[in-house]
C-alpha cells in the first residue's frame, strides 16, 4: 500500500498505530475520526401523538434498522 498511495486515512490513533505495525509509513497516514459533532442547540421537536428520533448512517440491515 505505500507504494500505491499519497495517503491513507485511519479512523482513530489505535487503527493509526495497527497500520504503522504493518509497515506503513506514519507520515502518509492522516487520523479523521468517524462522527459529527453535536449541535450548539436542541431543535425542539415536541409532538405528544408521535415520537421523533434521528440517526446518522447507511440504513442497511447490518445497522440495525429492522423497525
């Protein structure tokens, strides 16, 4: 892989670590952690009839999302 590539992008400092173990060059691998940072603010979504919830990702049976 470090001949095939300019970067590589691991998902925490851990995957970082695991990668370099494997002989990757640390200076070609770049941490962007998997998330999105929470609202300043709650919306408020208030309904008594029905209940509302969010979720961030691929809606696929490996999820969870069977409901």
């Amino acid at each position: 892989m470090n001949i095939f590539s300019d970067r590589v992008i691991a998902l925490s400092n851990c995957a970082k670590k695991n990668l370099v173990q494997y002989g990757l060059r640390e200076k070609k691998i770049v941490v962007i952690y998997n998330g999105i940072k929470p609202l300043s603010h709650t919306p408020k979504l208030h309904r008594k009839d029905k209940m509302i919830f969010g979720t961030v990702g691929r809606l696929t049976e490996q999820k969870g999302f069977i409901y």
